[in-house]
C-alpha cells in the first residue's frame, strides 16, 4: 500500500515492516463483500496479519531513510539523498522500474508500472523527498507525491514525515502518512497513521508501536500495533494487533496475539477464536478455524 512508495526511495533495507493498516485495506473491498460473519472476520484477520509479515518486501518511511544509510550517524542532507539513490528498491518488480535522482538534498522517483509485494499494487508516477538535518545523527524527510502518482489506475494523494535518530546499535523513528486516494475495488480511501519503531542494527530487529485510522467508502476503520517485536525471517515473537470496522451490515472488530509460532491467535467480532497459520519467510497467511 502507498506508505511503502518510500521503500523505492531508500532501499536495500535489511529489515522492513509495513503499516498492518494499510496491509488491512488493500483487501478491504473484497473482504467487505464476503458471505457470513465467520468469514469477514477471517478474511479481515488474514489481511491484517499479510500485512505484518512484509518484513522482507517492503517499509515504512522512516525505516526505509535509516536503511538506505550504512553508517552510524549521518546528518547532512544532501549525503543521506545521495545514498538513497544510489540503491535499488529490492522489493519493486521489474528491477529497475524506480528511477531515483539526487539533487542536493531532494530526491526525486519516478515509478514506471512497479509491481509492489504479491502484485497487489502497480504504481506509476513520481514522489519527492526532502532531507533535513535535525540534530547530531538526527534527520528529518518530509516527502509527498509530485501530483501525477497513481496506484493500480487510479491518483495517488500521499504526504508523510520521518523524524530520524541513528545510533551506534539502534535506528529510532518516528514517523506519520496521510493518503487520500482509490482503493483497488474502487472505493475512496483515506488513511492517516503514526508510528514509533527501533531497529536494531546487528540483528535488524524490530520493535514496533503505532496506530492508523481512515475510511474506505462507508466504513470506518482503526488499527493499533502494540509491543510488536519481529526479526528477518521469523514470525512475530511478541506483539497484539487490535483492528476495528465500522459500518453496514455491522461493526467488527478483531484482537490478534503473537508469540513466536507459525500460529497467530485471533479473537473475532463475536468472540470467536481461530488461528492464521504465517508463512513468515513469504509474508503470507492463511486461516486456520480452529473451533
């Protein structure tokens, strides 16, 4: 979904995570036109947690400008959008559909029909980025779409920040998105959301704490993260995801528990329990009822 568009910007990260929010409405049409309740809440759960597992696909903003950056602390500008751009994007197809350009301290990406993780984007267009210094070992991106960005078709309204901390052992980052757009059903779309994540930078961990709240067509939706803790190629070892929806037929809501298994606990809207086994390594997941 359109808060990884900064991944093009800073790639070859070592570890990355997206937003569960945004994961969440990338299917979020389908899943509101299934049958029963059970299945609502499952395809709901499964969308979710998709989301959580793009450890190794794609980022958020602020990890994806720590990544793009090898040293322990860097805080001149035009040397951070440098670096940005002198690495590829691993997780866009085909290899080399981002063009990045550097020019002091902006860097500019065009897209150029980029496939996003499991194909369930085609991004086209450009984003812009501004880097600032914020401190010692502090930077600050602000970054936003250059007005022709469009995702799966349809325009693009994408605006974000990151406020940087890098350290001799850990990246801290805080950062915040707003989108404004069509989902790929169709429906409009908006999606505000902050996040607070600390990389460690010898074993690329990550713990993870935000929330995200929006709209797609008539439903409402919020989305929490709570001491999330992943490493690359591994399941969640800790962690709680709390997802809300609001709207026809009938408000839903679902609470879903990680441990360091294959297997992610989930509590449904009528207080049904059932488990998404993850494919940890491909990001995927798949319901398994276990009433």
């Amino acid at each position: 979904m359109p808060r990884a568009l900064i991944g093009a910007m800073i790639p070859n990260s070592s570890f990355k995570l997206r937003s569960v929010a945004l994961g969440a409405v990338v299917g979020l049409a389908a899943v509101l036109q299934a049958g029963c309740s059970g299945q609502v809440d499952q395809e709901f759960a499964d969308a979710v947690i998709s989301s959580a597992l793009q450890s190794d696909n794609n980022s958020e903003a602020g990890e994806l400008v720590t990544d793009s950056i090898e040293a322990s602390c860097i805080d001149d500008p035009a040397l951070a959008a440098s670096a940005a751009a002198e690495r590829a994007p691993v997780w866009l197809k085909p290899t080399g559909c981002a063009a990045k350009t550097p020019n002091g301290a902006d860097l500019h990406v065009d897209f150029n029909a980029c496939s996003g993780p499991f194909g369930r984007m085609l991004l086209a267009g450009g984003i812009n980025a501004r880097f600032s210094n914020a401190g010692t070992c502090q930077l600050h991106v602000d970054i936003t779409d250059s007005g022709n960005l469009t995702s799966n078709g349809h325009a693009l309204d994408y605006a974000a920040q990151a406020d940087v901390k890098l350290g001799s052992d850990q990246r801290e980052i805080t950062s915040h998105a707003d989108i404004t757009g069509t989902s790929r059903r169709g429906k409009a779309m908006q999606i505000s959301s902050d996040r607070h994540v600390i990389t460690n930078t010898n074993t690329h961990c990550v713990d993870v704490v935000g929330t995200a709240q929006g709209t797609v067509g008539s439903h409402k939706f919020a989305t929490s993260i709570e001491a999330l803790n992943v490493c690359p190629g591994s399941c969640p070892s800790s962690g709680l995801l709390k997802a809300e929806l609001e709207g026809r037929p009938r408000d839903r809501s679902l609470g879903i528990r990680f441990d360091g298994s294959r297997l992610a606990q989930v509590t449904g809207s009528n207080g049904d329990e059932f488990t998404v086994e993850m494919d940890c390594d491909a990001g995927s997941a798949a319901t398994v009822p276990t009433r």
